[in-house]
C-alpha cells in the first residue's frame, strides 16, 4: 500500500525532526525561603497589626452631641479632649512600664558581684522604677469636681431625642405659641410617645438654652409668626363674639331679664340672629355676589365654629334649609367662603372701632360736663360765703 508519508518520491517518516522552530523553556524555580529570622519577622509585624486593629476598634468613641439635644457642646468638648489626652499619656506610661519590665528579666542583679552592674541598670532598680511608675497611673483620670461638673452637663442633655421629636416640638410651639404649655405637653407627647414631664423639662431647657441650636434665629422667627398668627385669630375672634352678642343684647336683652323663663341656647339664638342681624356696609365693601342675609349667616357661622373652618361653615350652608334654592351660594367652595369672611371680618373690625370711639368720646364729653358742673357748684358756695362774710 502507499505510505502516508511519502510525497514526491522522498519518505519523510525517518527524517529526524526539526525542533528549531519549538521554544525550549527553562525548568521553574521554585523560591524557598528558609531564613528563620525574617519568617518571624513577618509573623511578629502581622501580630502587631491585628493588635493595632483590635486597639483601634475598642478605642472609646466619643458621643456625637446634636444640637437640638441641649447639651453644652463646648464644654464637653473640653472635657472629651482632656481625657484623650490623659489617656495618651498613660498609655505612655503603660509602654515604658512594660519595656521597664523586659529589661529587668535580662538585666543582671545588683547583689551579683561578677557582673559590674551600671548605675539604674540592675535589676532591682528597674523594677522600683516600673512600680513607681504604676503607682502614678491613677492621675490620669479627670479630678472629682471635674467628673462631677461633666456627669451635671450630660444629665442636663436629652439624648433620646431626636430630630423627629424635636421638629414635632418645634411645630406644637408654632400652633400653640409659647404659652400654650397645656396643649403643647398634650401633643408633643401623643406624637413622640414622650412622658408629659420630660416635655416639660425640654420645654423648660430650650427656652434657657435655645441659642445653642445652630438655626436658633429661624426658629424662633417661625415661633413668633406663628404667635402673630395666633395674635390675629384671638382678635378676630373677639370682635366676631362683640357683634353678636352686641345684635343679642338689641334683640334678645329683655328675654335674660325676665325671671322664671327658659332661656333658650347659644345654638338656638344664632339659628334666628342671623336673619335679623344688620352689617355695615363700608365704600367698596359690598359685593354683588352675596347678599346681606348670607353675610350674616356666615357671620354668625364664624362664631359657631370659629374663623377659618370653611369646611364646616360650607356643611352649614348645605344644610341650612333657607338656602335650600341658592344654588349659587350652596355651590361656593372653601376658598371662596375664606375669601369672603376675609372681607366680612374687615368690616365687622371697623364697625366696632367706630363704635368703641363713638363710645369714648361720649364719655369724654360727659366727663367733662361733670367737671363744668363741679366747677360751678364750687364757685357758687364761694360766692355764698363771701356774701355772708361782707354782711
């Protein structure tokens, strides 16, 4: 048969191969190291790390004080530095009393007379001097009175606290104002799950010591308009109350000063003031859109149920059944009737500052009658008396 490695009348399957084209890699090396030294070397340094890692993480971190927590920041600041310094240095302290301790294991005896011993070399003295040095670890802690004073200023503190809670005190504050501690204890501890007289002592705190918030300014700008706001509702509240019960003194004063009769409610008199109440209409004031009659009925609304509490005073109107074919009216949104008792309150606030002037110049100008009277009454008995002196 033919042989596969016959081509062109030569047989290739004797030739000696030709390697020339193969590379021929050196025999790998394997690197040991056998030297002693440097392998514990290398394991003492690991040792050495680990133990730095260990003292880094049980290294005593140091509160991060918020200020809306109240705490006196720089003073405990002070005291965190100096403790940190305090224990630098005993640590310090700890390093030379344990290479103290090494040297004395090898160092000689000072009772060993072959051995020429140097001065503060032996062994003896090195361990006096690593026991004195032990003895004066206790320094470096804080004196008494400096442990004291920063056990006070944490106590004072509130670090459960937090910035959920304090934004919720802040807003009670707004509502309520400053003085309004009742509603602002009642609040503050339904919405933090706070006991009432921890509200207390953080009210007590921020009002003593609010300048160590770092937007103390914004805060307390928010507080005083939310007083204003406060201020504003209570004097038109007054004056709504001082219309009515004006129209209720004209209308029902005789009803009160009967004996032995039923008195009807506050509820009762508004559901019939309104359609006998009478506004001041003043330039400009009048609006085509609503009528006299409506005006009045949300006037006396506000006093039911207060100013601003549109939702309700648009239920009232719904359920009024005067109102039952005014469409427009019964279709007015909460914007619109807020609008509108705007308005109404401008011009119940001017009426009665009409009122209260007309009020007190009529008793300026009896006051003054009083005293013209006085006057002459005087100089009448004067006169009298002169008379009977002369005859």
């Amino acid at each position: 048969g033919l042989d596969t490695f016959e081509f062109g009348g030569e047989n290739y399957r004797d030739k000696r191969k030709n390697t020339g084209n193969l590379i021929n890699l050196p025999q790998r090396e394997r690197k040991r190291n056998y030297n002693v030294n440097e392998y514990f070397r290398e394991s003492l340094n690991q040792n050495s790390t680990s133990q730095k890692a260990a003292e880094t993480k049980r290294r005593k971190k140091t509160q991060n004080y918020q200020d809306f927590q109240l705490f006196n920041k720089e003073r405990l600041e002070f005291f965190n530095s100096r403790e940190r310094i305090l224990a630098s240095q005993k640590a310090q302290k700890i390093a030379e009393i344990e290479r103290l301790r090494t040297s004395a294991k090898h160092a000689p005896s000072i009772q060993n007379a072959r051995v020429d011993v140097q001065n503060g070399g032996s062994r003896e003295e090195l361990d006096a001097k690593a026991n004195s040095l032990e003895s004066q670890l206790d320094k470096y802690v804080l004196s008494p009175e400096e442990e004291a004073e920063k056990q006070k200023l944490l106590a004072e503190g509130f670090p459960d606290w937090s910035k959920k809670d304090y934004r919720a005190f802040c807003a009670s504050i707004e509502r309520n104002g400053r003085f309004g501690i009742s509603n602002l204890i009642t609040e503050v501890s339904n919405e933090c799950g706070k006991s009432d007289n921890e509200v207390k002592r953080y009210y007590v705190s921020f009002w003593l010591h609010y300048k160590r918030i770092n937007d103390w300014q914004k805060v307390i700008e928010k507080i005083e308009k939310g007083e204003k706001k406060i201020l504003r509702l209570r004097q038109i509240r007054d004056a709504i109350q001082e219309k009515v019960e004006k129209h209720f003194d004209e209308c029902y004063g005789d009803l009160f000063n009967q004996e032995n009769t039923e008195l009807p409610s506050s509820d009762e008199l508004l559901d019939h003031a309104w359609q006998t109440m009478k506004v001041k209409y003043f330039p400009g004031s009048k609006n085509r859109a609503y009528t006299e009659e409506e005006d009045t009925f949300l006037l006396c609304m506000m006093h039911r149920h207060g100013f601003g509490s549109n939702e309700r005073i648009r239920m009232e109107i719904r359920r009024a059944w005067q109102f039952r074919f005014n469409w427009h009216f019964k279709s007015r949104s909460s914007q619109d009737i807020q609008k509108r008792c705007e308005a109404i309150v401008k011009m119940v606030e001017k009426e009665m500052e009409e009122i209260k002037k007309a009020t007190e110049k009529e008793d300026d100008a009896n006051h003054s009658t009083d005293a013209d009277r006085v006057n002459g009454t005087e100089t009448s008995v004067g006169n009298i008396q002169m008379t009977s002196t002369i005859h």
